[in-house]
C-alpha cells in the first residue's frame, strides 16, 4: 500500500515506515519517529459497531486489535504492549478462527465503537457577538446568525451573549419582551461570581434561602433560563438577533468603541463551565475590532495609540500584550478542561488580538476566521461550513460533521516512548511508563483532550526509540502504536475510534530504512515543530536549528564524494524534502515580515489542524503548467518551470 492509501484506510503517515532499531540510530537518522493522526477520518466503507469494545486489564487498558494473539479454544487474548492474558467476554463464546470479530481481522485496523453511554445534553453553541459595529456589518453578521440557526440540529442547545461597553447575557425563557442580565465591561468575572450572578452552578439548589425549583432539568444546573434548544426558543432568538442596535455608548472622532471581549469571553466560559462541565459545546466569538477595555484589552481606546507590532512583542515594549496573553491563555485552559471549544470569527480590516487570543483556540480544538469584514463572502461561507453535515443517501439531512470534548490516548509497546503531541489539543495529564523524558510540543502524558475535533483536524504525535544498543529486537517483531479516540459524537452517543498500526523494526545501516521515509509527512511534521519552538525560541535560532537538520539528513542519507558537490545525490525516497525545508523557512509561518501578529497567529493556528496535503500546499504553493500540449499539470515552484509556450 502506498503511504497515501495507509492514510486513506487508517488517517496514519509516518515519517518512517520502517523503524530504526536502537535509540542511537532512531538519533543518527534526524527526523524523529512521528506521526500524523486523523481521529475522525471520513471512512464511510465502515459504519460504527455498536457494541462495547474488550479491553486489556488495568492499568494497560489497551484494545483488541488484529496484532493480538489468540486462543480460540482457551477463549483467551494476550495483549501485544503489556503482554498480559486476557480472557474473552461470555458473548464471545462463538469464536473460532473462521469465525473472528471484526476488531481481530487485518482490514479493521481502525474501527469505531458506539458506546452505550449517552451524553446527558444536546451540544452547545454559545454565540457571543460584538455590537461595536457599523450598521452594514451589524446587518451581514445578523443575517448569518439567524442563518446558522436553521442549519443547526433542532435539539441543540443555543445562547446569546452581546458585548460593547457592557456585556449582556440574554434570557431566552422569557419570551413576554427581551430581558437580559449586564454584567460591567471593565471587569474580570470568576466562574464563582457568574454562578451566583445567575443563580447557576451544581451548587444552587444546595443554597440556603434558595426558592424550591421543581421543575429545573437536572443537567442544565439552572441555566435554562439563558440557554435553550432551537426549536423551543427560534422565534424569541430570531426577533432578539433582527431588533440587536449597535452599541449605544458614545465614541468620539478620535477615539475607539470600549469593546469588552475579554469580559464577555468571561462571562461565556464561566457560564458553561458551571452549568455544562463535561458536555460537548461550542463558544463562538465574533469580533469586529480590538479589545479597548478592561481584561484581555490589547490596545487603548485612543486611536492615536497603534496596536502592538511584532517589533513590539519582540522587544516588549507594549503594555498590554503579556496581561493579555496571560489572562486568554487562563481562559483556554478553564474551557478546554471542561470540554468546551472556541471558535473566533474575526472581521475586521485592522487586528483584532488573535495574537493574544489564540491559545483560545489552539487549546480547545475551536476554528479561526480571520476576514476583512462580515458583509465578505469568505466570513459566510466559512461560517456556514461549521455546520456541515453527513452526506447520507435517503438526502435526509446526516448528523453534523463534528465531535466534541473528546480524549486521544496512545498506547505503544515497550520499545517505544511518547514525546508529546503538537496539534489542537491540551494534556490529559495521563504519566504512564511509556511516556518519555524527552519533550516535544506538548510532552509529560500519553493522553490528551481535544475539546472539538473535525473529519480534518489532524496532530502530529513523536515518540522516540527506548531500545539500547545491547538489548536486541527478535527477528519480525513490529512496533505497535495504538490511538485511542473516546467523543461525543454530534447525536449525543459516546463513541470510541481505535486505530493499530505495526511497523517493522531494522538495523540502522539496513537500506529498508531509507525505502520507508515519507518525505511529505516527514516535512508536515518538522514544520510543526519550527512552528512550536518559533513561539518560544528566536526565529533565527529556528531557522539555524531547521538548517542543521537538513545538513545532517543529507549527510547521513545522501550519496556524495567528500569535496566534490557536484557528486551530491539524494534517494527518490529524500529528494523533494529539501525543496519542502527551502519553502518553509521562507513561509508566513517562520518570516514574520509583512504579516501582522494577528495574521502570523492565524497561519500557524492552520498548520497545527491541517492534513499533510493542506499542509503541504501551505508550505509549498502547487504550480500549475497549462499549455497547448496536453492536460494542465503540476510543476516544481521553480523559475525553470517557466518556458515560452507555457
């Protein structure tokens, strides 16, 4: 099979599909073990079982999958990564070697799980709306907003924040006239003081002097009032989105609208955690302009006052960027632990703090837009493509193409250990025996929460060899990693996505090594580690950093006579990886020259969650030749690409 058919089958690429054997070798051949994962790849040839799946005893807790050894008469498995024997279920009974379930045959190497537990709520979408607006952009996000009420599903749950000077938390159940609790712009609200605002929380019914709420559903903690299903509360949502003014607060010629996206943001993610912890759900933010008020501002509200530049974070001359950053990244964590992803829907032509708020959406699995207004059609069309939907034959509109608060855990045998992963997505927190001392991207645990995830968010996920040069491998052993997915799928059901891939172990001076690189998911993999340690490190240290590597790639892998360039050759298996490294070095995602702070966020935001095909026509823009002769074609991005009669 052809890597991309592996990744078709199973969402896996690997940059070796052949492993170095010992620790010193996996070093000497630079790229690290890694791969790219697609938790919820579209696989429509294979339908979810629905039954639970057997699992190895604790602490392993791997899953069955075709690398077990079985014992049809015994009715016994033994687990590949702890080597322990597990007995069978009683309804396995059947079993023979023609007769085997699904998760021990070949072809089901990934398969998915309907579990029979149940989420207790519909999913969430918290809409939380800049009215610091021009009547035409007030207009266009209005129009979609009540657009987005007929794509989502009927039994989903929705609420409405609206902010300017103050911040406003609308009341749905009270459909008499539109009522709405104000919470102050230039304040930082606690998830403790929200609950007691609103009278929300696990603990409201415990508090002394609280009046008898009979009929309050059980997992909505009291916050019915604010947040409703869209076919009890469309009509009342419909006519608060049709009569919504821009802010009233006066702004002066010189001087920003007092726009409280950091206290809104507040209110939102308190709400939610207090009243919906653990249930799947989604906080949509959209943004028309800076934050010039109270916590999370990121300029003044004089606009004689420029916004920050990348000159100014760079040299830490600007007052608001740090506090900022803090106080978002505070926020993202709150969200992501409770399961609730955020979306930011930026229009406007200037910046609007992405570069600050983008740990919101990187923490939490959530989507960015960034577009020069809401009136645009790439803010609609990117809107509305949030809510997509399953394509299903009977044209009977499918469930929403979205998971939510979901957990990856990986498994691997002893050989191998977990580095960490670098994709949307937070730590569990999980230190089990095989995660590593060595740190990449987010490192210490084997397991991590991704608040959202699509059929297209991918992570990069790198272990490293554990093997020392003295213990040897048995001849045919593999190295088995194993994915686990646990999510709340969009119809409520819990669902569990496990997929197994073995790959061969070999000696480091074995010519299958250099056979099985995979120059492309090789290339997606070291951008995104440029990209983590660009957040921290200099970008020249970046750039020396990617250019040793290259160097040391091409010494160990490429053919030459020493002091003779003219004799450098590279394998087919290596040859374009260069070309990949040239183009990302010069890309928007390492130059932060020409590109604004919000723009440079929104980039790398793209590259954490793409695929390596996006990524890879990210890096390296396709060029296509179209002439006289022949169907149009891709050629390199190169100047000799050009000739007269193309």
């Amino acid at each position: 099979m052809s890597f991309e058919d592996i990744e078709d089958h199973d969402g896996v690429r690997c940059s070796w599909n052949v492993l170095p054997n010992t620790r010193i070798e996996a070093t000497r051949s630079v790229v690290p073990v890694s791969t790219l994962y697609t938790p919820l790849k579209e696989r429509p040839e294979f339908p979810p079982v629905m039954y639970e799946p057997v699992m190895c005893k604790a602490p392993c807790r791997a899953v069955l999958n075709p690398h077990c050894q079985i014992d049809v008469r015994g009715k016994l498995w033994i687990c590949p990564f702890c080597l322990q024997r597990n007995q069978f279920p009683p309804h396995y009974k059947d079993i023979s070697t023609n007769n085997l379930p699904p998760e021990l045959l070949n072809r089901f190497s990934t398969i998915e799980y309907g579990l029979s537990r149940q989420s207790p709520v519909a999913p969430v979408f918290m809409f939380v709306v800049d009215i610091c607006l021009e009547d035409d952009e007030l207009k266009a996000l209005k129009d979609s907003l009540i657009l987005a009420l007929s794509l989502l599903p009927p039994n989903a749950l929705v609420g409405l924040i609206t902010f300017g000077t103050m911040v406003q938390l609308h009341e749905l159940g009270y459909q008499d006239c539109p009522k709405s609790y104000v919470f102050r712009g230039s304040k930082d609200y606690n998830a403790k003081q929200v609950q007691e605002m609103l009278g929300i929380g696990s603990g409201i019914r415990n508090q002394p002097g609280a009046a008898p709420q009979q009929n309050l559903p059980q997992q909505t903690f009291g916050a019915d009032r604010f947040v409703q299903s869209v076919e009890q509360c469309e009509f009342t949502l419909t006519s608060i989105f049709e009569q919504l003014q821009r802010d009233p607060w006066p702004v002066a010629n010189d001087r920003r609208p007092l726009r409280s996206t950091g206290a809104a943001m507040s209110v939102a993610v308190g709400m939610m955690e207090s009243a919906f912890p653990n249930a799947g759900g989604r906080i949509m933010l959209f943004c028309g302009g800076p934050a010039t008020q109270g916590p999370g501002m990121v300029v003044g509200p004089e606009l004689k006052e420029a916004i920050r530049s990348h000159h100014d974070i760079e040299k830490e001359t600007d007052r608001y960027y740090r506090k900022a950053v803090k106080f978002y990244e505070a926020l993202a964590r709150r969200s992501a632990a409770s399961g609730h992803a955020i979306d930011i829907f930026s229009g406007c032509l200037d910046q609007v703090g992405l570069a600050e708020m983008k740990y919101l959406v990187n923490w939490t699995g959530g989507s960015m837009v960034l577009t020069d207004s809401f009136v645009t059609a790439i803010f609609k069309q990117s809107f509305q493509r949030v809510f997509e939907k399953e394509e299903r034959e009977d044209d009977v509109p499918g469930y929403l193409l979205m998971g939510f608060n979901a957990t990856l855990e990986v498994q691997t045998t002893k050989e191998l250990k977990v580095c960490g992963m670098i994709g949307p997505g937070i730590s569990a927190n999980k230190k089990t025996a095989i995660v590593s001392d060595t740190e990449i991207g987010i490192g210490n645990t084997s397991a991590w929460k991704l608040a959202a995830v699509s059929p297209s968010t991918t992570v990069g996920i790198y272990f490293e060899v554990a093997n020392q040069q003295s213990q040897a491998l048995q001849p045919g052993s593999k190295g088995l990693i194993q994915f686990v997915t646990t999510y709340q799928h969009s119809s409520g059901q819990y669902r569990m996505r496990v997929t197994t891939v073995a790959r061969s172990w070999a000696e480091g001076s074995s010519p299958e090594i250099p056979v099985s690189f995979d120059q492309e998911a090789a290339a997606v993999l070291m951008a995104r580690i440029s990209v983590f340690k660009a957040e921290i490190d200099e970008t020249a240290d970046v750039l020396r950093w990617l250019d040793r590597m290259l160097i040391r790639l091409c010494q160990k892998f490429g053919d030459y006579r020493r002091d003779d360039p003219a004799s450098f050759r590279l394998g087919p298996g290596f040859s374009i990886y260069p070309q990949f490294m040239y183009h990302l070095r010069r890309s928007q995602f390492l130059q932060v020259f020409n590109s604004s702070p919000d723009e440079t966020a929104f980039y790398r935001h793209c590259l954490y969650r793409e695929d390596t095909s996006n990524s890879l026509t990210m890096i390296q823009p396709s060029l296509m030749s179209y002439g006289f002769e022949g169907a149009p074609a891709p050629v390199q991005l190169d100047s000799m690409s050009m000739k007269n009669d193309v």
